[in-house]
C-alpha cells in the first residue's frame, strides 16, 4: 500500500496529480469532438504551432503560457481564414499552417543560446513544475472549456454529423467550427505544461479514443474520457517516480496503452458475443437436421 501512496505524499507530485486531473478534463471536452470529427491531424498541428509564441515569450522572460496563447490564437484565426478558401483543401491549409509556424519557432529558437533547457520542457513537458498559480488557470480553463461544450453542444454535434444538417438547421456551422477551433486551442494551451507539445495528443485523443467502444452518448464518451485520462496521469506519476522516467512522457505512454487494451477488450467482447449468438442456431440446425433425417425413430 505505501508503494501507492508513497510519491503523493510530495507536495509537487500532489499539485502534477491535481493538474493532470484537471487537463485530462478539459481534453475530454475538446478531444471527443477530434476523435469524432477525425481532427487528429489538426491537432498534431496546433500543438506544433505553439513553438514561436512560447519561443518569444521565453527570450523576452515573460510568460510562456501567454505565448502559447497567441500562438493558439494565430493558429486558430489561420485554420479558420484558410478553411473558407474554395480552391484549397483543409488539410493542405493545416499543413502549410503547421510547417509555417513551426519553422519560425526553431528560427527564433536558433537566435538563442540558452533555450535548450526551456524547448525540453516545452516539447515534453514538465509536470512536476506546476505552481499553485497553474493550477487555478487549468480550473479557470476547464470552467471556460465546460461552458463552451455545453451551450455549443447541439453545434458541434450536429457538426460532428452532418455539416450540411447543421446550416439548415441555422447553426452556423462555420461559427461553430471556430469555437470548436478555439476550444482545441484550449486544451492544448492547457495541455502543453503537463505532458508537452510532442506528447499532447496522448491525453487529447487516447481517453476519448478509448472511451468510445464503451459508452453511449457524446456526454458519457467525454465522462469516460476524463476518467480515464486521470487514471493514466495517477499510474504515470506512480511509475515515473519508481521507475525514475519522465513524468508527461509516461503518463502519455499509459494514456495511449490504456486504448490499446480498452479496443483489445472491446474487440474480444465482441467475437465472444458473436459465437454466443451462432451456437444456438447451429445446436438448432443439427437437432432439425436429425429430426428430418430419421424421421422413423422419432
């Protein structure tokens, strides 16, 4: 027992425990609608995109977080400017968004000489790091991030859908498409201290992913998710203290193996169920069989 309890007697890995539960939420939120809508690719991008605003920020000694926020926002603003472009396809725009961004970080990155140990953290994160401050912005974040979920709900789901259904209904779904934008902005802006910008699709997309085969409504997927995300950050933070391996790393690593074993599962279930359901049919074809064919011993 105290081999589990052990490490949450620290204060710092007790503050990474809070921070990681309250940005498995705010992933939840955002990352069942990328794993519905199969934006992971966009993800992936924005989370890259964030290098030249922590970049600056970093270099000026100002907040990183504030950078990150810009950087999110340019992207967000780009993603969405692009999107409405008739000759270019999405992914095309994403793609020169993401290659763009990112290399203007490293350029601005390569005009220091002493950003290395801060682009470690950046790229895999530091959640042993986090502040008390940190963790009243990650609630502020997910309250904003709830809000946004709940009254663009019936947007994004009839986004998620069927694009065309929502602009006949009225919904706007340009808007919303931008919202949900802003919201993904969120999670990774959140995200990015804790497991890093190269590991953040892991609590973004995994738990949602994982969720799927096992709930039922977009409400209980997000549940699940959240649930799921605060197991991998607690056996993550428990492994990395034993095993003496970075923390975002190996809570990203759980995240990713807790898909894995939950679509393995789902997948048995399902061949399991499958032979219950032909056994039936087959004792019944044997036993009519035997019936037709010895008609005189019955």
């Amino acid at each position: 027992m105290e081999w589990l309890t052990a490490p949450f007697e620290v204060s710092f890995v007790q503050r990474a425990l809070w921070a990681g539960i309250l940005v498995s939420a705010i992933c939840a939120l955002a990352g069942t609608w990328v794993v519905l809508r199969g934006m992971a690719f966009l993800g992936d991008a924005m989370s890259h995109g964030l290098l030249p605003g922590v970049a600056v920020a970093a270099l000026l000694g100002g907040n990183l977080l504030v950078g990150a926020v810009v950087s999110a926002a340019v992207m967000t603003a780009g993603v969405t400017a692009l999107g409405r472009t008739p000759r270019l396809s999405q992914d095309t725009g994403i793609g020169l968004l993401f290659v763009g961004m990112l290399s203007l970080g490293v350029i601005i990155v390569s005009r220091s000489q002493s950003f290395a140990v801060d682009l470690t953290g950046f790229l895999f994160g530091d959640v042993l790091a986090v502040r008390e401050s940190d963790l009243v912005l990650l609630s502020v974040a997910l309250l904003v991030a709830l809000a946004v979920s709940v009254l663009g709900h019936r947007a994004f789901l009839a986004l998620a859908f069927d694009e065309r259904k929502a602009r006949t209904l009225g919904l706007r779904p340009r808007a919303a498409h931008a919202v949900l934008l802003g919201l993904l902005a969120l999670a990774i802006v959140a995200s990015f201290h804790i497991v890093g910008t190269l590991l953040v699709l892991g609590l973004l997309i995994a738990p949602p992913a994982a969720a799927l085969p096992w709930a039922r409504g977009v409400g209980g997927v997000m549940a699940l998710a959240a649930a799921l995300g605060s197991a991998a950050t607690f056996g993550g933070l428990l492994l990395s203290w034993h095993l003496g391996t970075a923390a975002g790393a190996t809570v990203s690593a759980l995240a990713v193996s807790l898909f894995f074993l939950s679509h393995l599962v789902s997948g048995c279930g399902q061949r399991w169920r499958a032979r219950r359901v032909r056994r039936p049919v087959g004792a019944a074809s044997l036993t009519s069989h035997a019936l037709t064919s010895r008609p005189n011993e019955i």
